[in-house]
C-alpha cells in the first residue's frame, strides 16, 4: 500500500484497490461506496480488518464522509455545567459520582448553573450542555426550574440538558410518563438532549457496566419519547471495556433502526472508555480492556460513518477522549466534527483522562484546517454559523493512516 504522506489535496489511489485487500473486503466497501446498507455481520468484518485493509476502511469511510458532508469539518462553541457530582446509581465505570457527605460532593442550586450559562454567553458560546448525577435531593421541579432560570438569565442560548437516565429520574419525581415530561421541559425551553448513557444497548454488557439500572429499552423509550415531541438528540456509544465488535454493530445498528423511525438523532458520538480511576477497571484489571486501541477508535469511527451513511451523517470525534490531535486525524477517516469546546469538563477527566478541559475556538480551526478541510462554526443542530477557509498554503503535511 502507499501511505498517504503528501497534503490532503494530493491524496494516492484509495488501498482498498491494493491486491493485499481481500475480495469479500473489496465488494463489502463497493458497496459501501454505493450507498448500500452495511449488515452487521458485514460491519464485524470491518471491524476484524489488520494492516492494509483497515486503512482501507478508513479510505473508504473518508470517501463516504466527502460524499455526505462536504469537505467540512465543523464544532460548537459550548460550556458543560455539571449540576452536581452526586449520584446513588453506582456505575462501575463512571468515577465521577460522589455520596451526598463527601467532602467533594457538589450540587450546584438554578442560580449558580444560570450565572455559569451567562459566562458562557459572555465568551461566545452558542450551547450549554447541562448534565449532572442523580442526586437523591432533587425534586420534581428542579430540572424545570433549571431551565427556567438559564432562559431568564441568558433567552436566547440554547439548552442542550438532560440525560435519558436524568429524564428517567425527573419522569419517577414527577410521575410523568416521558412524553408530558418532556413537552414540559420543551414548552420551558429544553431545545436538545445528548443521547448519553446508552454505554452498550446490550443487556449482557450492561448488567456488568451498571447492572442494567436503565435498560436497553428504557433508554430506547426515552429517546423516542424525546423525538416524538420534537426535541432531537445526539447518538452515543462508549466501547473498548467487556464488549466486543458484535455489540458494537449491533449498537449501531439498533441506533440506525430508531432513527429510521424518528429521525431524531443530530449525530453520533463514539465514546471511548477512560479506564484509569474506575472501579469497573480496577476491580477486573484481568477481565476489562484498558479502553480502545487507537486501531478501534479510527475503525469505530469510519465504520459508524458506514453504517449510518444517509441515516446519522454527523459523526463526531470526542477530542476530551483521544486528544485534539488524533480527534483530528479522525476527520479523515469518517468524521467531521470535533464537537464542543466545553469550558468545562469533569466526567472524563474523573476518570482519568489528560486532556483538558477546553479547547479554544481557534484551535478547533486550526486542527480542522491539519486534516485539510474547511473549518465551520456551528449550532447545535449543525447549521453554520461562520466558516473558516482552509488556506492550502499553511497546510501542515502530516499522515493521516490511522490503522499501523
């Protein structure tokens, strides 16, 4: 194979024209290339590609990316509040949640998380996303007032807040089913919801991640609840602890399926799990993986952008879990967003990730513009609201093979 060294706007022939690529790989990524619907049993011989072939998925999925988006990498200029670190769930692999006495617990009051909406505004920010633990305090009002108070203070942010799990838990307070729950919280000025604590839609997988306190199916209930009432949602999935390639396209699949239905998603956001300070990892050293290799996260990536072509066509690189470089790198391997510059971010990085908590909106152009596509600002519901040229002249000459 010919690895691509040269600038983004001389690239080789693709590798999957390489003979060391097998003919069942070959026909699986025409059709790719065509537009067809990838199988699961297809996507797990994706997922088992070494060496040239999996750089040829990556090609492929590059392709597919140009296809469907353009040749535009994209970010959102946003703040994560973190209402409080409280949280009676227990996840093994979350090590974020504090009791209710540490000395370390934090529960943030509506006014405290509006005074953090209006710095964000303050400094450009177009989003906050507002997530926190399941504090057992919390009333049936509180996430109502929450949003109530950052719609006073700060009208015209938009708020994208709230958890399937944390609408689970404001629907038993407030003894509501989803849909009342959620027209409320819309009516009050909810715009979006991120689709987190999907983990794995497998029930195998979440008994050992949290012994399947919300199920496959609650989650799946709350999301199309969430559609069904006009408030859209990202798409997420966090691998690389007990799981393996069948659950992850199976995953995908479930998430291409509901989207088919609802057309609710926004995007999807592979999630790799940050091991270092969690129990899950800690307790089972011998049992649960380290989290990805870097080979699964470009191979989740690209094979996401596949799998979802034509159905969720934002895929988004989580630069708070692989670090703005290789998040970079990802956009030529079937992402094309970075996602938010955060401000703000304590859930990974109480795991044990290292890299940081904000990145700045000139930096996100900058790294966008090394993997040689144009830069684009945009809102949460991916409409451009500035873009930044790509001034091939600067271009940094940089590999982008993600697959050794």
């Amino acid at each position: 194979m010919n690895p691509i060294q040269s600038t983004y706007q001389d690239r080789h022939a693709p590798a999957f024209f390489s003979q060391a690529v097998s003919a069942p790989v070959q026909q699986i990524l025409a059709q790719c290339l065509q537009g067809d619907e990838l199988s699961v049993a297809d996507a797990c011989v994706l997922f088992a590609t070494q060496g040239e072939e999996a750089q040829a998925v990556l090609d492929t999925a590059d392709q597919v990316r140009q296809k469907r988006v353009g040749n535009t990498g994209s970010y959102v200029i946003t703040r994560n509040i973190n209402f409080t670190n409280v949280c009676y769930m227990g996840c093994r692999f979350c090590n974020f949640a504090k009791e209710k006495g540490d000395q370390d617990a934090e529960f943030l009051t509506v006014e405290q998380v509006a005074d953090r909406a209006e710095e964000a505004w303050a400094r450009g920010a177009t989003e906050v996303c507002i997530q926190g633990g399941l504090h057992p305090d919390i009333d049936e009002n509180y996430y109502r007032d929450l949003i109530v108070a950052v719609k006073k203070r700060v009208p015209d942010i938009h708020i994208h807040a709230f958890s399937p799990f944390e609408i689970w838990y404001g629907c038993k307070k407030a003894r509501l089913e989803p849909e009342v729950f959620l027209s409320e919280l819309k009516a009050l000025g909810l715009g979006t919801m991120p689709g987190t604590a999907a983990e794995i839609l497998d029930t195998e997988i979440r008994k050992q991640l949290t012994k399947n306190k919300l199920t496959t199916e609650e989650w799946v209930r709350i999301v199309k609840a969430a559609h069904s009432v006009g408030v859209r949602t990202t798409s997420t999935i966090m691998y690389g602890h007990v799981d393996q390639p069948i659950h992850w396209a199976n995953h995908l699949e479930l998430l291409r399926d509901i989207q088919k239905e609802t057309g609710g998603f926004t995007e999807f956001v592979p999630l790799g799990f940050i091991h270092y300070e969690t129990r899950l990892y800690n307790d089972n050293p011998d049992v649960v993986r380290p989290g990805p290799t870097r080979d699964e996260h470009f191979k989740m990536h690209a094979i996401a952008r596949l799998m979802l072509q034509g159905h969720i066509d934002n895929i988004q690189a989580s630069w708070v879990k692989m670090g703005p470089d290789v998040a970079a790198k990802m956009l030529r391997s079937g992402a094309n967003d970075l996602g938010g510059t955060l401000m703000n971010e304590s859930i990974s990085r109480a795991a044990g990730a290292t890299h940081g908590q904000e990145v700045m909106p000139e930096d996100m152009v900058a790294n966008i513009h090394s993997a040689g596509l144009e830069a684009v600002q945009r809102n949460t519901l991916y409409e451009p609201l500035e873009t930044f040229a790509l001034d091939t002249s600067v271009i940094r000459r940089i590999p982008i093979q993600g697959v050794a």
